[in-house]
C-alpha cells in the first residue's frame, strides 16, 4: 500500500497543489519553533527557580534519598520560641550586649517506609550562626533538641545535639547545615502514616530567650554570610 500512496501524493503534486503543501510545512515548522521556544523558556524558568532557591539555602542540598513511601512523611518544623539563640550580657536588651547568636534558616527533610516497617526519617537543618561584641573567642558549642511527637498531642521521643562551630579569623558569621540520617519512629501498625507524627527542632534556650524569641525580638549581626560549614551529628538519633 505505501507506494501506492507515494504515488497519489506524487499525483497531487503536479496537479499544482505543491504551493498549499509548502504553506501548511511553513505553518507547522513555524509552530514547532514557536513549541520549542515556549518548552526552552519553560525549562530556563524552571532552572533560574532551582538556582536561586539554592542560593538561599547558600549551600549545596543535602544528598537526601527520593523513595516512594507507603504514605506522607511525617510533618517538621522549627519550634518559633526556640528558633533563634541570642546572647544578652545582663539581659541587657543592646546590640552592644549580644554575644553569640544563631537562628535556624532552613530545613530539608525525607523518609522511607512501607507495610508495618518504622518510619526512617533523615533532616538537614541550616543554622545561621553570629558572634556580637560580647562574644569571647572564634569557637563555640551550640546545642539544639530534636523532637517527635504524636501530631498535635505529646512528645514521644527528643535528644540533644551538639553543634560545635568555629568562626574563621574576622568573620563574625557563618552558616552550617547538620544533617540527621537514622530518626526511626516506630508504628503501631500498617495503617499509622507518618502525617500522624511531627519532627521538631529549636535550640537550647532559656526561659528569657525563649520569652525573647515569642515577643519578635531580634539582634542580627550586620554581616552577609562568607561561610559555609557542613557538620553531621554525632551519632544516630533513635526515637523509642
């Protein structure tokens, strides 16, 4: 049959209709480029997106696995009183009172499950971290908690973190990310979801930085980022 069309088309043309088969190629090619031109500037968007919420992060993402899970991950956040760690000298609520400081900027966060199997939960967390004119010496030991709880109800299981950064010479900030690769929450049964668990993360704080913390108050150190630090924690955090 193929030749058989070949030649009908071949008919076609010299009975003069080759202006109208160029003119609907034109058309077509001409909308075929138009196609290709929306697609690449559809996938240029899409890249400047990826770009830029890299920057913020100011960091290379942390190579957290994708996996297809029986159900949601459970939800993670950071705690708002617990989310910035400001120093005052004497409480003394003064730029020239701070000493170190530090806020959590950013979290990313993934997990794995399938049947009855425990919830396997991995969390990046990004730490902005200052030192002000009260602050003695280019290192310091941050500690931050992580918690699991019951969504909306108690906590189940939270550990302590020690997050030990050094500040490099005339540098008064630097970002680290900590990563936490093995949080298990346990399941009762197949049907429990990780949509019925919450991670949260906030540092150490006192009652008065907490205080602080839920009235808005802020000291930044007036200084952009220069560098960044990767930590992992020590040791797994096994949530019973």
């Amino acid at each position: 049959m193929r030749p058989t069309l070949v030649a009908l088309f071949a008919g076609l043309a010299l009975a003069g209709t080759p202006v109208l088969t160029v003119t609907l190629a034109a058309q077509a090619q001409s909308r075929s480029e138009r196609e290709d031109d929306a697609r690449r500037r559809a996938e240029s968007e899409q890249e400047a997106k990826k770009k830029q919420k890299e920057k913020e992060w100011n960091t290379t993402p942390a190579p957290l696995p994708s996996v297809k899970n029986a159900g949601p991950c459970p939800y993670v956040k950071v705690l708002y009183d617990a989310a910035r760690y400001v120093e005052l000298k004497d409480q003394q609520e003064t730029a020239n009172a701070v000493g170190y400081t530090g806020e959590i900027t950013g979290l990313r966060a993934s997990c794995s499950y399938k049947g009855a199997e425990p919830i396997k939960l991995q969390v990046a967390a990004q730490f902005a971290l200052g030192k002000g004119p009260q602050a003695q010496g280019d290192t310091k030991v941050y500690r931050y908690w992580v918690a699991v709880t019951a969504r909306n109800q108690f906590v189940l299981a939270k550990q302590d973190f020690d997050l030990k950064v050094k500040f490099p010479k005339d540098q008064d900030r630097v970002v680290v990310v900590d990563t936490l690769r093995d949080i298990v929450i346990p399941r009762s049964k197949a049907t429990v979801s990780g949509s019925n668990f919450e991670v949260l993360i906030g540092f150490d704080v006192t009652p008065e930085m907490a205080e602080f913390n839920r009235l808005g108050k802020r000291f930044r150190v007036n200084a952009a980022p220069q560098t960044t630090q990767t930590a992992s924690a020590g040791g797994a955090s096994q949530q019973q």
